[in-house]
C-alpha cells in the first residue's frame, strides 16, 4: 500500500512538466518582429494553440505502392520498348547488307560472260543455261527480299 501513496504522490510533480511542456506563447517586440517561445516574452504575449498534426492517411502507403509499382512497369516497358527498336535497327542494317550484297550477286550474274561453280578440289565447272537460269532468279528473289520492304 505504500507503493500506491508514493505514485500519488509523485502524480501533482508530473502535472506542470506536462501543461508547461504543451504551452507556447506569441508576441511582437517593439521592431515588430514576431517571436515564439514556452514562456511569455512581455506583457502583450499570447498564448497558442498548436494543433496536433494530422494522422497519416491509412490508405497513402497503398497509393505509393501502387504509383512504384506503375512507375516499375513503365520503366521495364520503356527498356523493353527501347530493346525492340535496338533490334528493329539491328535488323534493318543487316537487311541493308544484305540487299547490297543480292544487288552486287545479280549484276555479277547479268554481266558475267559464264558462270561457274567451283568443287572442293578447286575446278571451276561451268553452268548448263537451267542453272544459270536459276541462278538468276534466285538472285532476283534475294534482291526482292532483302531490298523491298
């Protein structure tokens, strides 16, 4: 029982820490200069109200995990989209290549006197008129799909 008196009697000492703690004043001094403080500055001082501050909404840190989770997708879409046009580019360089090197095939093809292939000894034989046939339109396929689009 002599617990419960010492905590009473230590109740009215915690009183004015508190209330004195929760006091701000507002005054003007005489260069009209506005000052705050925890005790009056002279005779004309006032005392404030502060507010407490507002609770955070509930639902913020939802809204902020949705707008990350937006702004991650917009990113990954925007590196998705920039690899696309790298490869788009890619792509399109190599059917220039390409097309340049179906050009230079065909005219060899149109301008050469005979045409010829070599066998993996290294003779030269050359090409009945249905190969060099073929061999013309096939160059004249690849220019058609390396060079129109």
């Amino acid at each position: 029982m002599s617990s419960w008196l010492r905590m009473l009697s230590l109740l009215p000492l915690l009183a004015p820490v508190t209330a004195s703690y929760a006091e701000v004043y507002k005054w003007v001094d005489e260069q009209g200069k506005v000052h705050y403080g925890d005790h009056p500055g002279n005779a004309r001082s006032q005392p404030v109200q502060i507010q407490a501050a507002p609770q955070p909404d509930p639902d913020s840190a939802e809204r902020r995990e949705k707008s990350q989770k937006l702004l991650n997708e917009y990113s990954d879409d925007q590196t998705e989209q920039k690899k696309q046009q790298e490869s788009r580019e890619k792509e399109a360089a190599q059917r220039k290549v390409n097309c340049e090197l179906a050009k230079k095939n065909l005219d060899t093809y149109e301008h050469a006197a005979t045409l010829y292939t070599t066998d993996k000894d290294g003779e030269r034989h050359n090409l009945t008129d249905d190969e060099y046939k073929k061999a013309i339109e096939t160059s004249h396929a690849n220019v058609k799909k390396w060079c129109d689009e």
